[in-house]
C-alpha cells in the first residue's frame, strides 16, 4: 500500500502543474485520513483465534486435540487445532504467522462460536502480554457459573416468602394446621386427621409424605424433592422430567459416557423428528437382475449402494413430490436437483454423505464420488440433502425402519435380499431374491398412493436395471 502510494504522489503533483482546478486537492486530501486508521490495524501484535462455525448448525465446539503447542511459531494456513463439530472433526488453521502464546480452551472442552480458543503473539516480546490475556479469558471463564447459583437459588426464594406467613402463627397458634394444598387433598382422600400430624416440611410444615405415612402407604422414592415446588402449581410439572432420571436405579460396576457433539447432533434431530406427521410403506423387490448387474459391474469398483442410490434417483426423478420438502409446516417445496444422502455407520456416530445430482451422473461416475464421501465420512473429515438411503441389508437384516430427518420428504431402508419361494398365477412354484424396501415419509406432503406409484416405479427399475449403466 505504501508502495502504491508513493507511485501515486508523483501523478498527483504533476497534475496539480497543468492544471489550476481543485479537483485533485480532494482527492489528496481523502488519502491521508485512510492511510490513517490502517495503522494500528497493521500494526496489531497480539490475536485471538476463535472457535470457527464448522457448521450452519453449529453453535459450539468441542476442542479433539492440539496439534500445536504454546510456544510453537505458526504459519499463515497452518492447522493448529481439531475441533470436533455437530458433523465432523475438522482441522482449524490460522489466519496470522505468529507464535501460540496460549491455550485458553484446553483438550475435551468446549466453547461456544466465537469464543477465544487461543492467543496468537507476533513476537516473543508479546508473549508475556499475551498470557496475561489468556489469564483474563480463564478468570472470566467462571463468569457462567453465576447463572447455576441463580439457579439453586430460586428454591430458597420460593419457601422465604412464604416462611414468614406460615411460620410466624405456628409458634403463637400451635394448633394451627400449617400443610401444603396436596398434604391436605391427601388426608381428606384417606381421612387422616391432619391436626394430629407432626410436620416433617419447612418450619413444621405438614407435607404429602407425611399424610401418607399416617394413611400408612409407602411414600414414593424421591417424592419429598417435589415438596417445595407444591405451593406453586406451575411449577408441579416442571419437576417430573428432573424428577425421571432417578427412578432408574444405578447398576454396579456401570459407567456413564457423555455424548460426543456428533451423538447430541443426532439425538436433536431425532427428537425433531418427532413432531413430523409420518407414516411407512413396504413393498417387496425381486433382485435376481441387480444382483446378475452388480456382479458384472463390481469388477469395475461399482457397489451394491451405488446401484440402489442410483435406481432411487432415477424414480425421484419421476416422482418429484417424493423428492419434496416440508420445513414450516405451512407449504412445501420441489427440489429441482435430486441429492441422496447414504447413511454410513462410523466410529461414535452416523453420518449422511450426499451424492450431489445422483439422477444425473452416470453409475460410475457416481460409484467413484460415492467411495470418495466414504472414505472422508469414515475419517470424520466432512453436506443438503432431499432423500435419505439406508442399507442394512450388507448386515443380513430382513426389514426394517429409518427415522425422517428433519427437513427431509422421505427416507428408505433397504433390507436384505434372501431366496424366497414363489408361486405364479399357474401355481408353479420357484424360488427368486427378493429384498424387501420401507420407506418412511412426510405425510403433510406425500400421500400413500404417491409413494405407492413411487415404489413401483423403483420396483421396475430394480427388476430391469440395465438402464442404470446407460
């Protein structure tokens, strides 16, 4: 920039020569505030990497390994972190040459989007000052736990108030019944004279668990947890979910594994999921003509799922509401391009790769991106889709059914594809492969006669697949 200035000043001058107008005074003027501010820009020493959004889903990561260590110098374009996301594990490089001053968020935690991970020093001079910035960054870290004190301290407040009004007449009028609303609806249930309990509750109050003992029933494991959310009957619900968890008895010798960020992704849409109206539709296939294809075409490095991805595309081309999606619940939309997401088992999760454009890619084509996805899905190293293919046929399963993915119209499971006995309209009998195909699909947008034309459609494509080579 500075070169460029001084190339300029010259023409400048030289035209200020010839020319009496005050045009160009302007345009010196303008340069010198601009050269002004960039200054301190460039000459910044001290930076903060932060925790890139991986993701369009992403709102925080998870820290996997280091691959630099503090006091290691660092090029422009060099990885220095993997950080695990909702999708994958990916390597984060930075922007700056520097040296890695610190480490503000250390291996196995996380930190939300945006958030300092690491302080960049330009030289060793600044590398004092830059851990004394990462010193700031780990004493505002405690900073979040104020909300969970907050949080414990509610339950104190809800019973301070109501101390004083109940226990301020228990020690001047002993034979006060002091009770909460439920104690009192269970001792008229079981007739128990609650002016002759004893109160285990706050300030003698008489709880549910002391009617009960009185009525002589075994009291609930946990109920007194619910004890002093009963004044308030909003809050009643509110406790059964924390409450759930503890009715499960612990097993000796078991161990509790927290969720990776890819099993909580999964679990999120899952639970998503649930709120789409679906429904599922069977259909059996005859494979003996795919599987004559596929071992003519294996040789070639073609796989059974690149044959079945490509046969469900051609149909979704032919059947465009099956290709649709349904994301507010109001209108749906027609996907112009047919992207088929293959769901791959890998280590600690699932994960979907998409074959872009799979009705217009020609199989081997298609077989060649398909072990390309693979092999990145499987190293975690990873994008929309609009139809989903599961195959756990590979693993000898006859039938079974796949969740919708949010945002998604339909999903396939395909099974196993085992000799099966056949009987013709002539009763001879014969013995063919047969698979047998479920899909699940978005009821709001696809009705059963339009996955049952679907089917068939893919049914034939199966039965005669020599179309899938052309």
């Amino acid at each position: 920039m500075a070169s460029l200035l001084q190339s300029r000043t010259p023409s400048l001058s030289f035209s200020s020569s010839l020319c009496s107008t005050p045009v160009i005074r302007p345009s010196v003027s303008f340069l010198k505030p601009r050269s002004g501010p960039r200054i301190p820009v460039v000459r910044a020493k001290i930076r903060e990497i932060f925790m890139p959004a991986l993701s369009s889903t992403m709102t925080e990561g998870k820290i996997v390994s280091w691959i630099k260590s503090e006091g290691d110098v660092l090029s422009k374009g060099e990885s220095v972190v993997v950080v695990e996301s909702d999708k994958a594990d990916m390597d984060v490089e930075t922007f700056y040459d520097g040296i890695l001053a610190a480490i503000v968020i250390n291996e196995g935690e996380t930190a939300p989007v945006g958030a300092a991970i690491g302080i960049l020093a330009e030289t060793e001079g600044e590398i004092a000052e830059a851990k004394a910035k990462a010193t700031s960054q780990f004493s505002s870290a405690p900073a979040p736990s104020a909300p969970k004190v907050e949080e414990s301290s509610p339950a104190p407040k809800v019973d301070a108030p109501s101390p004083p009004v109940d226990a301020a007449p228990a020690p001047s009028t002993p034979g006060k019944v002091v009770a909460t609303p439920y104690a009192k609806k269970l001792a008229k249930q079981y007739k128990v004279d609650i002016g002759k309990l004893v109160g285990t509750g706050p300030f003698g109050r008489i709880t549910p668990e002391d009617v009960e003992k009185a009525a002589g029933i075994t009291p609930a494991p946990k109920s007194n947890v619910a004890a002093p959310a009963a004044p308030v009957a909003s809050s009643a619900p509110a406790s059964v979910p924390s409450k759930a968890p503890s009715n499960f008895p612990e097993i000796p010798g078991s161990t509790v594994v927290p969720f990776t960020t890819m099993q909580a992704a999964v679990t999120k849409n899952m639970l998503e999921s649930l709120s789409v109206p679906t429904f599922r539709v069977g259909y059996p296939i005859a494979t003996d003509a795919l599987d004559a294809l596929y071992e003519k075409v294996k040789p070639k490095g073609v796989t059974m799922t690149a044959l079945l991805a490509k046969a469900a595309a051609v149909a979704l081309a032919q059947h465009p509401v099956v290709n649709a999606t349904c994301k507010d619940g109001k209108s749906f939309t027609y996907n112009s391009n047919i992207n088929i997401a293959v769901a791959v088992a890998i280590n600690g999760g699932l994960i979907t790769p998409v074959l872009q454009d799979a009705d217009k890619l020609d199989l081997y084509l298609l077989s060649q991106k398909w072990k390309e996805l693979v092999e990145k899905a499987r190293a975690k190293q990873l994008q929309p889709r609009t139809f989903t293919l599961s195959n756990l046929g590979m693993f000898g399963v006859d039938r079974f059914d796949a969740i919708l993915p949010p945002g998604q119209g339909a999903i396939m499971a395909v099974g196993a594809s085992k000799p099966t006995v056949l009987a013709d309209k002539d009763g001879f009998f014969s013995i063919k492969n047969k698979m047998l195909v479920n899909v699940t699909a978005d009821h709001r947008i696809i009705y059963g006669a339009d996955l049952a034309a679907f089917l068939q459609t893919f049914s034939k494509i199966i039965e005669n697949p020599e179309s899938l080579t052309m």
